[in-house]
C-alpha cells in the first residue's frame, strides 16, 4: 500500500466501465457513524464506489426495524436491503457477517465480469473475505472509521478509504481555496482552449496544467471527488460527456459572460461559506411552495430534517423529480427566513409552526430573501442586475431583488445593536452578554497581532489551525486566535467579505483546542473555563453551528470526563470515541458516588449554558434503550430529564443493588459496548 498504510483513490477515467459490486454491513458502519458524526451518510459511501467504475450491485445488511430512519436514502440509491431480525437482547452480530461474506463470495464466484469490490465495514472478521477475493483477481476496497476499523483489515485490502477523511473535507470547506482553485481553473482553461478544435479541452489535459501551475492545490482536499465534480459546481463551465468516457470542457463564449463570471464569483463564494448553495430557480420556488402547504396544512407537525423527507416523499409518490439534497438546501432557509411562529431552540428536535396570516407569496419571498441577507452581512455590495441574472435567470427581475434586499434590510435592521465594551471594542450581543463566553473574548481582545489582517490570511490561519487539532492543541490554539482576531478587525472595517459567522468559528475551534490543551495537562479547573465557553458560543440558533456540530460530541464527552478524572478514577473507554450519551450511561451509574455527583453538576452546568445540547443527549438515551437495550440507559435518561426540567437531583444517590446489577449487566456478552471501536 502506498506509504505503507492507507492508499489514497487514484483518478480513474479509464475505468468508467468497469464494474463494480458495494456491500454494507450496515449495523457496523451506522452505528460508530452515528456516534461519531449524528448520522451515517450514504451518498458519500456511493460517491467513493463509483469512483472504481459502475456500481451494478449494492447490498446492506441490518436490521431494518432499528435503521427505519435510513430506508428512504438507502432506497434512493438503489440499494438492495437484506433484512437481519434480532432475537431478545441478542445483537446477533455475527449474522450479519456470515451472511455478507457468504454472498460477497458467491458473487466473486458467479460474476468474473465484476472488476471491484466495495466492502463497507471495518470488522477484521471480513479480513480473510478480502484476501480471497484478491486471490480471485479481483481489486478490494473498504471503507471504515478510524477508530472502529481493525488494522487486519486495512492490510487486507488493496486500498482502504478511512470514512473520517470523507466528513472532514465537508466540516472544513475553504472559500478562499475554492476561489484559488476556480481562477486556476479558468486560467488553465483559457490558455488551453486556443490549442484545441471547438475550444473544447480534454479534461486531462486541464488537469494537468492546473497541476503544472499550482501543485498546492488538491480539489479532493476541497471537498470535491475530483476534478470533474468541481467544474460541475461552476455553471460558467461547460462539460461535454464522450464516448471514449473522457469529458471535455469549454467556457461560455462571450466576453460579457466572462466578466459575469468573475462579478458573480464573490456571491456565490459568500453564500457557499454561509452554508447555502444556491438552487435552481424552478426547482427553489416549487419546493417552497410545497413546504409552505405542508406546514399550513400540519402545522407543529415536522422537525426540520422530517418536513424535508416528507417532501421527498411527496415528490417521489408524485414521480416528480426533486433530489434530496435540492430539498434539504431549499428547506435550510428557514432558519433566517423568519416564518416561524417562534423560533426553535434546537433545528432537530423542534417541530416548525408557520406565522399565522403568512401568505405564501410573503413566505416564499422572505426564504428567498436569505441570500442577500448573507450578501449584507458579509458587507458586499448589491447589483441587482447580476444577482437578478444569478437567482432569477433574467436580468429584468431586478424588481424582484430590490423586493428581497428590502426584507434582507428589514430583518437586518432587527438584529440587536452590538454592545461596546469599556475598552471600545464592540462585540455581537449574545456573546458579550455571556459570562461563559467572556473568557474568550478577553483572549480575543488581548491578542495582539503582528501582521496585517486579511481575508485571506485568516482563512489560511484557519485551515492550519484544522490541520493540528488533534495533533497540536498548543499551536492549533495561535492559529485559530489569530484568525479570529483578524476576522473581529475586518468586521470593524466593514471588510467586504469578512463574517461574523467565521469569527464564532474560529472563536469555537480555539476554545475545542484551548480545553485540549488544559484537559491534556490535567488541569481541568481551566479547561473548564472553555468547554463552557465553547458550549456558550455553538448555539443551535446561531448560524455557526452548522460549521461545528461534528466537534460537540467529543467535547461533551471529554466535559464529562472531568468527572473520574478529578478523583483518579479513570473511566476504561477513551471519551473521543464514546458517545455523550454513553459516558452518561456509565457516570450515571459509577460505583464513586462523589464521581456520580461531580458529572450531576458538570451536566447541571450544561442546563444553564446550553440546555438543548442535554435534550440531544436525552433523546440519545432514548434510541440506546429501545434500540440497543443499553443497561442503565433508562435511568440515566429520567435523571437527565428531571435534571432539564429543573428539579432537584441533589439527593438521589444510586443504590449498591443498582450499581451491582449494572456492573453485572455491563459484562454480559449479548450488551452493545460502550465503546464502539
């Protein structure tokens, strides 16, 4: 394997045709994603499968009743489901192996044509699957965690794609390398275009002069799976598909196009760094529509995530074709449309309720008045000429965008003035006015820097700051300070471009990475300080959480660590590979009642600060006990609860007999493990 280890996906034009088989063993990928990132993404396994040719054969294997949730996306990928039942408390997890491993080799048996196979697990016992395959003839390739992927396994395969590189590259997306890469690309493209008939250039030709003028830049680091995907995303670019299977490209001929396209450039490049990608104008407006007769007609019916299956539901019973992602995109609007009756405190438990008298004129116009929202909050300029073109498709809706600046500068002019502080910094309301969050801002008012702040180089700082987090917490920490001290003076500027979103980003990373850095040392009176901070600071109403989610889990789980770690008495299962819910379970029912006490008032912390990061771990508990029949996970869910509703859990210590009976429960071999690696 290239460098010894992990071996990275190589471009494979020339394999197009090849045919390729994926199976999921769908109980061991699920559930380490769930704990690790809140759900499993079926697209993104798909995606790397089609990368080795045409996937003519997918399977997964679970238990159906448990993964009800993932049956739509897993249909709409065509994916054939095998149904494996559970017995009693049995898991029965080694059903779910046999049978995979007995089809995985009567396939390989029964289909020589099949050139690829996709092996979506990472449990060793499919090690000896690997080789024999192999020495079939055949090319294996096997998608994992990190930390719930056996080392056998990896070494079996002939390449081994590690999942948590597929959700980092979507957690940490780079505007400005996403600009970089785009002017490389039409770059590329205009010198090459003149060498060629029709100015149609093969794409690996683009390829390779991109790479010959810029080899810094890697699209797949971009969160794109090649080259081709990128310049999909680019509508100025034009993809032509060939026989030989080899795409060709060319621009849009005109100069004025041209020059649209660079003044288009920066909005697209604002709303992209918002979180919003901008949909069709036919395909945005009917399913607004839609959304607007689902909530009139079920209102306080539908969470966020629901009322967008739903529509995909309806659509797909209708034989209308909406993809999922076009619907999620259009439905994410609502959280700074102002719709809604009140506001949820938590996207994914909440259920939405329309204003009353909202006409769906005014409903689909302040969803659509979004985008120049963003574009006013990053302070660039409006011409509504171009973004009449962008969002409408004609230049003569300009009407239509001035309508929308109009709301945008209503609901902009609604937010709460920002406070001044005695020093004569300014800082947005709801973080000035947390003394969680005050620690943070001292650090952030106290940073001196020793360059000149830029756009560009925060975003730089940033990415650095990414890439040592888990290495480096001491120099991850400078690295996000610094581009969170740039980003709070070109706010001050009124810097086109510059984010407040981005400066709560960088300001939550360099909390992750301060807390890492005291938890590490052991002195936890100071990480303290900046967990709660960090929780302070990543509300689920605010627009920087879809930037950090993936980083709560681990930090609620390193948080109540704290706890045993305080009285030397460390818990067996590493925190950053242990679901919060979990830890719980286990802190809960801890045989140190001081230990048990210590996490009741880390967890009563949580309430004041963040109450809805406790309704998630909650509703956690609840799938562990239905579900996976978690010893311990029911009584640690009614104390969490009684503890969310305000009552006092003060004198409620846990029993010998219970502390007993979970120990005992605990080392049965029939109960799902803490751990999930």
């Amino acid at each position: 394997m290239k460098n010894g280890y992990y071996k990275t996906i190589d471009d494979r034009e020339d394999k197009k045709m090849d045919q390729v088989a994926i199976y999921i063993d769908f109980e061991n990928i699920a559930i380490s994603a769930e704990e690790a990132y809140g759900r499993c993404d079926i697209d993104k396994l798909i995606q790397v499968s089609e990368r080795y040719g045409r996937c003519v054969i997918k399977k997964a294997y679970g238990d159906w009743t448990r993964f009800s949730r993932y049956r739509q996306e897993l249909l709409e990928q065509a994916i054939d489901l095998t149904q494996l039942f559970r017995y009693g408390n049995y898991t029965k997890k080694n059903s779910a192996d046999i049978v995979m491993a007995v089809d995985v080799i009567e396939t390989a048996l029964t289909s020589p044509a099949i050139a690829t196979f996709v092996l979506v697990t990472g449990d060793s016992d499919f090690t000896a699957v690997a080789r024999k395959l192999r020495s079939y003839g055949h090319r294996v390739v096997g998608i994992g965690l990190r930390d719930a992927t056996s080392d056998l396994l990896v070494r079996s395969c002939d390449e081994f794609v590690i999942y948590d590189k597929l959700m980092e590259r979507d957690e940490n997306p780079s505007d400005f390398r996403c600009d970089e890469a785009y002017q490389l690309a039409l770059s590329a493209l205009q010198q090459l275009m003149p060498r060629y008939d029709n100015r149609q250039v093969p794409l690996s030709s683009l390829a390779e002069e991109m790479a010959a003028q810029r080899p810094d830049i890697e699209i797949r680091a971009l969160g794109f799976r090649d080259l081709h995907h990128f310049l999909e995303t680019q509508k100025e670019m034009v993809l032509f598909p060939q026989p030989t299977g080899e795409a060709l490209v060319s621009l849009r001929t005109t100069h004025s196009a041209h020059i649209e396209i660079d003044q288009t450039l920066h909005y697209r490049t604002a709303l992209n760094g918002a979180g919003y990608r901008l949909v069709d104008r036919e395909i945005r407006q009917d399913v607004l529509q839609a959304l607007y007769a689902l909530l009139h007609t079920e209102p306080a019916a539908y969470t966020l995530d629901e009322a967008s299956l739903r529509l995909k539901e309806q659509y797909d019973g209708a034989n209308l074709l909406r993809s999922r992602d076009d619907i999620q995109e259009v439905v994410r609007l609502l959280k700074q449309a102002g719709v809604l009756a009140s506001q949820p405190e938590s996207w994914e438990l909440d259920t939405l309720t329309l204003l009353p008298d909202l006409s769906l004129t005014d409903f689909v116009r302040r969803c659509e008045s979004v985008y120049l929202s963003v574009l006013l909050q990053r302070n660039l300029s409006i011409d509504e000429e171009i973004l009449a073109q962008m969002l409408f498709g004609h230049a003569d809706a300009q009407d239509e965008v001035r309508a929308l600046r109009a709301l945008a500068v209503t609901a902009q002019a609604d937010l709460p003035v920002p406070v001044r502080l005695n020093n004569g910094y300014q800082l947005p309301r709801h973080l000035a006015e947390n003394l969680d969050a005050r620690i943070v801002l001292q650090d952030l008012v106290n940073w001196r820097l020793d360059e000149e702040a830029s756009l560009q180089e925060a975003v730089r700082l940033n990415a650095q700051g990414m890439e040592l987090r888990t290495a480096d917490f001491e120099r991850a920490r400078v690295y996000f300070l610094k581009a969170a001290k740039m980003m709070y003076l070109l706010l001050l500027e009124k810097q086109p471009g510059a984010s407040l979103m981005d400066m709560e980003w960088y300001l939550a990373s360099y909390c992750a990475a301060t807390a890492g850095a005291h938890f590490s040392h052991h002195n936890y009176p100071r990480a303290i300080l900046y967990y709660r901070a960090f929780f302070a600071i990543v509300k689920e109403t605010e627009p920087v959480w879809d930037r950090v989610r993936k980083l709560v889990p681990p930090m609620l789980s390193f948080y109540f660590t704290i706890a045993p770690n305080e009285y030397n008495d460390l818990l067996k299962v590493a925190p950053g590979r242990t679901h919060p819910a979990r830890l719980c379970v286990l802190l809960h029912n801890h045989r140190n009642e001081a230990v048990r006490r210590r996490w009741l008032e880390l967890a009563q912390e949580i309430v004041r600060i963040n109450p809805t990061l406790l309704r998630g771990i909650i509703q956690r508990l609840a799938f562990l006990e239905d579900e996976d029949q978690l010893p311990g996970s029911r009584a640690t869910r009614e104390i969490l609860t009684r503890l969310l509703n305000g009552e006092d859990v003060a004198d409620d210590p846990l029993s010998d007999q219970q502390a007993a009976a979970f120990e005992d429960d605990g080392n049965r071999e029939d109960v799902a493990p803490v751990e999930y690696a």
